[in-house]
C-alpha cells in the first residue's frame, strides 16, 4: 500500500510565512482602526449549535452551512422510514452542531446569553475564520477570515456614519485608494414590494435583485416571476433598474418622487439623507459612498441602511466589505428589541486585491529588522548578548544558529528580506566597532552598539 500524497480541501489554503506577513499588516490595520472606535475584541466559538445557525441567512444561506456529525453512533437514532425520507429527515439525528457561516448571528447569541453583564450600547470587534459549503472560485473560498465591528443597543444613524468612516480609514491605510462603498436601505427595498404590489415578498425581491451584478437584469425578472411575482408587478420595477447614474442626493430625491406616499419608503430615504448629513457634519468629504437603489444583499436579518464595498480596476470583482443595520436579530434568540449595526471586512478578497494592484508596501514584508553573523562558537556568548540589547529596544533580531560559511549567512539575510546585519568577529567584539551592513544598500560601516540602536531609533 502506498503513501497517500497529502491534501487540502477545495476552497481552503495554506499560508506560508509570506503570506502570512501580508495577511498580518491588513489585521493589524483593520484591528487598530476598530480600537481606534472605541470597539473591543471578542472570540465565539468555531462550531455553533445548529439550532442557533439555521433561519438566519435565508434558504441559500442555510444550504451553505457546513454541518459537523455527531459523536459516537450517530445513526442509531435513524429509523427506516426517516432513511428513506432523505436529509432532510436525517439532519436532526445525525448532527446538532455546524461550522459559523458569519460572526455576526454568533455574537448576537453572545448578546442573548450575556446581556444582563453587558454596558449598552455594547461595541465589539471579532476578528476569526468562518466556513461556507460554497463554490470555490477567483476570490471565494470555503474558509475565510471575516472581521467584524458591530454596535447593539444603539438606533442613532451615527454608528452608520462611522461604519463609513471606518472603512474609508482602513481601506486608505492598506492602500486601496479606488473603491465604491454602496449604500441602500432595507425599508425602501419594503416599501418598492408594497408599491408594485407584492408586500410582504421583500424577502425574494431581495434575494433577486441581489444578484442584479452578477446576472442581468433579464434573469432577475425570471427570477422573480418564477417566485411567483405578478408581471405587471415585475413591470412597475423599471425605476428601480432605470435608475440610472444620477448623484447621491439626486437618486433620493428622484425616489422620494416615486415612492412617495409609501411610509417605509420614505423612511428608508430619510436614513439615507441623515447617514450624508452625519459623514458631511464629521468632515469626510472623499467618503466613496454611492446611493445605490439596486442594492439588496440577500442576508434576511438586515432591516435598515446596507453596505456593500467594492474594490474598482482590480480582477477581484467581489465584495471585499459589506454590512448593515438589524434591528432585531437577537429577538430570534427570545431577546426583543436590540437593535444592532454592523459591517465585515473580508481579508481574503483584500489580501486578493493588494496583490493584484500590488499595493503591499516592502516595510510590511519583513517580519526580521537585523541578523546577527555568527562566526565562531567561541563568540556565540557574547553575540548573543548584543541580541539581548537589541532586541530589548524593541528591534526584531535573529542570531544565525550555527558558524556556518559566511556567504550561507548573507544568503539566509537575503532570501528573507533582512535589511541589515551586524558581523561581529573577535576583532570587532574587542574595539566595540561593530561592522554593520545595509544589505539592500549594499554598504557597510563601523558602528558601536549604541550607534546602531540610534540609527534604528530614527530611521526604522
């Protein structure tokens, strides 16, 4: 029998050190933005009871929901009859128990069991990896990190505000300078249903006109009607598909017209106006933001304004941010009356996008500031001492293990991207004239110990 020749799943990856150094500067920069907010951090577990998972993310959503079987003899619950009545008859005795889709209905069941310890409003920002039995493709996997900043207990349209304010920092701060933060309201999309006829069927309208991008306006009217819209309903959506490219406060006033009369509607467009009142009122005046009526996202539990971020010149068409307000998700969980706000980064579909404009800056790639030459055994005691010092002012050091050749030493420097390296011989340990080299400079010269902890001080 033959080794087997090891795998990974389709839509799951290994990140090597490279990457992971990449990965780690667009966490950092996410993460000091959310602290920077006033959010803070918390971690839910990587498998949810099944019960707290399904009904939240709409049929579609529930379809994707990795299940984990239960332990043990897992089919000897299962009758003949059940087996016979297929999977839907045998989830409930074989498993109890799924991988989190998103953080977000986990941390609304994080809220349920932990409200009474809780100061309202309550801001946190989780930053983990979250699994969907999807379609691996270009720029979505099966296991992606998510990191999400959500506000519960708070209605004021300035958590919306700074949800933009946000994602504009983090994305100026990667680098990613053109991108489009679209922006719509869930009560509009409840009141265009109610104005073609077909309130109550929000829901599908949403699911359908979320896939407006992706698959045509001719689709999603087939869409539609197979969900059993009327054709003269389907009809009356022409404003909303012929809406064209007018400027933000334009396209409100042109719905205000039509829309008009239609409560939620009008609702929904007041937030919208208040939300640019607010981002004008804290200054931002390069916000990206883009009233866009086709805006849908197809998550069931949004009821208020909605965000979806897309990076533009970039082969990563996806969304790469995207959120939005609940009012009352935790009500699920038998807690009425929260309202929350929230919005997700997606890391993997950024990461994407910085390497596709290479956009990584070469500071953030490298993970050692200096090496230290070892040149002799005899030596290893005292070289090791300096790394102490240097390392204590904060500089990133690595003593080369072994006195090994000279040339494998400056090659180990290069392959890893180490700026700078100290040769300390006997004659250099004795004077304190270390020889300290700029390897991407190619220069080199005497310093003491306390020259080059100042030369770092000013210039690293």
């Amino acid at each position: 029998m033959g080794v087997a020749k090891p795998s990974i799943p389709k839509g799951a990856r290994d990140f090597d050190p490279d990457k992971m150094v990449k990965r780690k500067f667009i966490l950092n920069t996410i993460e000091s933005v959310f602290i920077k907010y006033g959010f803070q951090p918390l971690e839910t577990p990587a498998m949810e009871n099944l019960s707290v998972l399904t009904g939240k993310y709409g049929d579609e959503g529930d379809q994707l929901l990795y299940k984990v079987l239960n332990s043990g003899d897992f089919l000897k619950k299962v009758s003949d009859t059940e087996w016979k009545e297929g999977a839907k008859a045998l989830l409930p005795k074989i498993s109890e128990k799924g991988l989190r889709y998103d953080l977000t209905v986990p941390f609304a069941r994080y809220v349920v069991m932990n409200h009474g310890q809780m100061t309202f409003p309550f801001k946190r920002y989780q930053i983990q990896p979250v699994w969907r039995a999807d379609r691996p493709q270009k720029g979505r996997y099966r296991e992606f990190y998510q990191c999400d900043a959500d506000v519960v207990g708070a209605n004021s349209l300035i958590c919306e505000a700074e949800n933009v304010l946000m994602m504009n920092e983090v994305f100026h701060q990667l680098g990613i300078h053109d991108f489009v933060i679209k922006i719509n309201n869930r009560k509009i999309l409840t009141g265009v249903a109610k104005y073609i006829g077909e309130a109550g069927n929000e829901g599908p309208l949403c699911v359908a006109i979320d896939k407006l991008d992706k698959i045509g306006r001719e689709k999603v009217e087939e869409e539609l009607l197979n969900s059993g819209f009327d054709k003269s309903a389907i009809e009356k959506l022409s404003f909303l598909f012929d809406a064209g490219n007018k400027e933000n406060l334009e396209l409100v006033e042109a719905m205000e017209n039509v829309l008009e009369g239609v409560d939620e509607a009008e609702e929904g467009l007041k937030e919208i106006r208040e939300i640019f009142e607010y981002i004008d009122a804290y200054g931002l005046t390069n916000h990206h933001l883009q009233f866009d009526i086709t805006l849908a996202r197809g998550l069931s539990y949004y009821t208020g304004a909605i965000f979806e971020v897309r990076a533009l010149n970039s082969q990563i068409t996806s969304s790469i941010s995207g959120g939005g307000r609940y009012d009352n998700l935790t009500g699920v969980f038998g807690l009425e009356g929260v309202s929350g706000v929230g919005f997700s980064f997606g890391v993997d579909r950024i990461y994407d996008v910085m390497e596709d404009l290479s956009l990584f800056p070469d500071e953030s790639l490298n993970s050692t500031d200096l090496l230290i030459v070892n040149f002799d055994k005899t030596l290893e005691k005292k070289i090791v001492g300096i790394a102490g010092q240097i390392r204590a002012s904060g500089i990133s050091t690595e003593v080369y293990p072994e006195p090994v050749k000279l040339k494998k030493q400056m090659n180990y420097a290069n392959k890893k991207g180490i700026p700078y390296v100290i040769l300390a011989g006997t004659e250099e340990l004795e004077s304190g004239k270390l020889t300290f080299k700029d390897m991407r400079l190619g220069e080199q010269k005497s310093m003491t110990l306390t020259e080059i902890l100042t030369f770092f001080k000013k210039e690293v």
